[in-house]
C-alpha cells in the first residue's frame, strides 16, 4: 500500500482547510480522497449557477430524506456537493457565523476550548472580509474572501424599511458583535465568481510537492490494526471501478459532512451494535452516537406575487437573460453574480427572549411550488423563516452493507412541540413582514399559502406541506466528553475508543448552531490543524 502521513476523506469545506494547513508542514504527506469529480464545472463558480448545481448528479449527491408526520410524507431532496470543495461549492454563498452562545453552549457541554472566545481568533484567521467590520470580529489577511451584496433592488429595500418599521434594527454586520436585526447578505463571492472551500484552501494546497488530491474515489471502509484506524479503502472510479487501500502512517481523517461521515464510521463495523448486526456488517466498536443527534433547520416559506415592478423571475429569461449574460460576461455584474437569498434577518419569537431565535431570509424572486432550483414565470418575491436551535433530533443510518448506497436520512423535523410554537411564531412574522407599508405598493397577493390560511393548524398544515430542509444538517457524530452517552469524537475530534481517527466536519457540532453552518464548518477546520499539529492556540478574544 502506498503510504500517506495524513489521509483526508472528503474535499469539501473543513477537507480543503484541513489539507491546507496540515500540508504547510512541507516534510508531511497529505492525501485527499473526493468521491465527485473536480470543481471544473462553469456553473459551480458562477454564483447563479446554484440553480443547475441543485439538481446536477455528476456534482451533487441528491440524497432524500425519509418521510415524516411533520413533513406531509413527502422525501425531501437534500442536496450535498460531490466534487472539490463539497458542499460549498454548490450551496448559496452566505457567511454566517452565529451567536456568541452556540459555541459557549459547546464549551458548557465539556468540550474544552470551543467557546467563543476561543474560536473567535479562527473565525479571523482564516476571513478576508471586503468592507466594513470591527477588527475584534473580523479578519483582513485569510484566504477566504467575504464580500457585501451590492446589487441593489427596491423590494430589498422595502422590505429592510418594513422590517425597521416592525422594532427591528439594522445591523451593519451580523458576523460581528452581534446577530441580531436585518442587513444584506455577506457572502463568499469576489468580482462576481464563488470563493469554494477548493478555491481558497484546497488549490493552493495542490500546488504544494506533498499533497495529493484523488477525485472520483469513493471511501469503502477503513482499515484497522486492532484498535488503530490504520488506513482506508476506497474504489477508483466508482462501484465497479478499481479497488484501492492506503496506509496513514500518522491519521486518518474524516470529512464528508453529517451525512457520509457516520456512514462511513457504520460501514467500518463503528456505530450501534443493534443496526451493524442487523445488516451483517461487524461490530468493531460500539458506539451508541454515531448517526445519531441530527440536526437541521426546516423552512417553509411564504410567496408573494408582486405587482408594479419586475423581480429576478422575469429577468431569468428570454431577452432579459441574454442581456444579463452579457452584462455577467463583460463586468461580472447582474443576476448571474447574486446568491439565491439577499437579506438576512435575526429577530426573537417572543420579547423577552435574550438572543433571536428566528432567522429569515428574502429575495425579490419566487421558486415553483416554494422549491429552490426552478424559478416562477410571474413576478414573485419570497421569504422562508426558520427557528435557529431546533430541538428536534433526527439519525443517519446506514441502508446496507452496500457503500454505494444512499445512507437512511431522517430529520425528524418539528417532532418536539417548542420547534413548532417557535416556527409558528416566525411564520406570523414573515407574514407581517410581507405587508408592511413600504412593500405595500408592490404587494399584489399572497400566493403560498394564502390569506385563506389563518389558524395555527392551518399554518402547521402549510409547513408540513411545503416546509423544506436549509441544507445546515449537523450533529452526527457529535463531539463531547466520554460521560456523554452520544458522543461520538472528544474535543480534540479524536473517536472515542480508537487510536489515528479523528472527525472534522459539521457532523462533530453538538448542538445546532444559529447560522448556515459552512462558516463554521471552516473555521473548526483550522481549529482542528492546530490540535492535530500540536501549535499553540491563538490567544482567546477577550470580550465584554
């Protein structure tokens, strides 16, 4: 077997940030294994590009959750990246960072050193923010670019008006002191092109002499002496392609994402010992958690038709599309350089709630029966809210022993009776934030689910029927002390029970964070190098 210092399994977000920093050290070996192809694809670096991406097979998982009361007993798509820079190369841009309490929350479970004091300094270290931010929040000299949206629209501008007119405020940046209030969207976008995961870490890394980087490897299963992760075997090529095995001589890593990273785990006979039993496959090490404490937000989402103006949906085709392929072309400007959502707003489902517990997001632009990935004919405009800590825990098993088969994804979204008084609550909102007077001269009639539905039934009844995942699951191998019965990796991501595996990706995050989760994904990345490098943390942020 050739043999590697590192072995990464994954390209995606912590993946590419992993590969970088560890491959700094110029006398270590790093390999990469990607079971997607490369990030050639033009519509993966076109920020608009999202929309073909989301149902694109060569670059995108296209996994389906099973189905659920709360969810009507529809399958839900959940997409994930499949090619370099995972996920981040085929999701809609944002960089949020969340609350100054979810990483607290982590350090007050027993992980030591993820509070935000002490994670703040990564979130810094690796940022290249484009416009304004307090230098205790926010980075200048890291390779990720994070820019302002500055394309501007009316309906975005009325709605920011309206949302000012409800008590909320504007706030000049959510990544910083605080979250809380209404702004446009800051996003991994520079000069009209997507900044991936790979386009940051991972291809500078590659120019490096001692990294590897393999596509179109699919991991199969990890390879054991005793109780140390040894290596991993994977297959070239896809299910009848060459079979292949590698030797880590230092660790091997796991990065594919809260889906495939306790697959993975399951596969290699780690996980419940009733389930690996079940489907024949040996229990090497039971460990209760892994697949299980999956989190995610679930979003429905209200349509408004628009009149008096023109949004996004007209501007995506015909002649009006031509001209802003042109315009994309020759300044980089237009629709084809947006992100699918442009304001973001943080607000509380009830007033004396110390931190918001509601995120919402609007854009001047309406999707076929409220799904992502096909726009309406007529003018639209949309807003999708969501509670931010959802309490609702779902699992990840694996189907077979057969990797090439999709994992069991449940969700169980709004199984606990607190998520769904909080969506309630933040669907009534979205609702008035929908009919204030700035938007009024714009406002024709509500679409989906109509002034018809009223009730808090009703409500429900139109989430179950609509309501869909915000790509965020997280938690299945959740990082905790031993004392933790569902603790998959300790606070150095080390698995609990063996010796040369860790695993870094948002699958380790105990709790749900109030954020899309690709800025943190990153940033527990870089923590996660200095852990496994033995370096001295950055000295922790003090804050008032």
């Amino acid at each position: 077997m050739e043999t590697f210092d590192y072995i990464i399994v994954g390209a995606g977000s912590a993946g590419s940030v992993l590969a970088n920093r560890l491959s700094e050290d110029g006398t270590v070996r790093v390999l990469v294994l990607e079971a997607g192809p490369s990030d050639w694809h033009p519509f993966i670096h076109i920020p608009a590009g999202f929309i073909k991406t989301f149902h694109d097979p060569r670059v995108n998982w296209l996994y389906h959750m099973e189905p659920s009361e709360w969810t009507g007993g529809r399958r839900i798509l959940a997409p994930r990246g499949k090619t370099l820079g995972g996920s981040s190369s085929i999701n809609g841009h944002i960089y949020n960072r969340g609350q100054r309490m979810d990483f607290d929350t982590w350090a007050q479970l027993g992980n030591r050193g993820w509070g935000y004091a002490d994670v703040l300094p990564y979130f810094r270290r690796m940022e290249r923010r484009l416009g304004d931010g307090d230098p205790t929040f926010r980075g200048r000299d890291g390779s990720l670019v994070v820019s302002d949206l500055e394309w501007r629209h009316p309906l975005c501008e009325a709605f920011i008006a309206g949302a000012v007119s409800l008590g909320i405020p504007r706030n000049p940046d959510y990544n910083g002191a605080t979250q809380e209030g209404v702004a446009y969207a800051q996003r991994t976008i520079d000069k009209g092109r997507r900044v991936s995961a790979a386009m940051a870490f991972l291809h500078p890394a590659r120019k490096r002499p001692n990294v590897t980087v393999r596509t179109r490897a699919h991991a199969t299963g990890l390879i054991f002496d005793g109780r140390r992760v040894t290596g991993v075997a994977y297959r070239r090529g896809g299910r009848n392609g060459t079979p292949v095995m590698v030797q880590a001589g230092r660790e091997v890593i796991l990065s594919g994402g809260a889906y495939n990273s306790p697959q993975l785990l399951q596969l290699s006979g780690i996980g419940p010992p009733a389930l690996l039993t079940s489907l024949g496959l040996p229990v090497r090490l039971a460990l209760p958690g892994v697949g299980e404490n999956l989190r995610d937000h679930y979003a429905p989402r209200f349509t408004v038709r628009v009149k008096n103006i023109d949004t996004i949906n007209e501007r995506a085709r015909g002649l009006k599309l031509a001209r802003e392929v042109v315009r994309y072309l020759t300044t980089r400007r237009g629709i084809l350089a947006l992100n699918p959502t442009l304001i973001y707003c943080f607000w509380r489902s009830e007033p004396g709630i110390a931190n918001s517990d509601l995120q919402f997001t609007f854009t001047p632009a309406s999707y076929r029966e409220g799904l992502q990935g096909e726009l309406d004919l007529a003018p639209g405009m949309t807003i999708a809210s969501w509670q931010q800590r959802p309490e609702s825990r779902g699992h990840v098993r694996v189907r077979s022993a057969d990797p090439f088969e999709a994992p069991i994804i449940q969700p169980n979204y709004l199984a606990e009776a607190g998520d769904r008084r909080v969506l309630l609550a933040g669907m009534k909102l979205a609702r008035r934030l929908l009919k204030t007077k700035p938007l009024e001269p714009y406002y024709a009639y509500e679409d989906f689910p109509g002034d018809k539905v009223q009730s808090d039934d009703e409500l429900l009844g139109a989430a179950k029927q609509r309501g869909t995942t915000t790509f965020h699951p997280a938690g299945t191998c959740r990082m905790g002390p031993k004392t933790d019965p569902l603790a998959v990796v300790d606070d150095h991501l080390r698995v609990h029970g063996l010796e040369g595996l860790r695993v870094i990706d948002a699958s380790i995050m105990p709790t749900m964070l109030s954020a899309n989760l690709n800025a943190a994904t990153l940033m527990l990345a870089d923590k996660a190098s200095d852990l496994i490098r033995g370096h001295s943390p950055p000295e922790p942020v003090v804050l008032a």
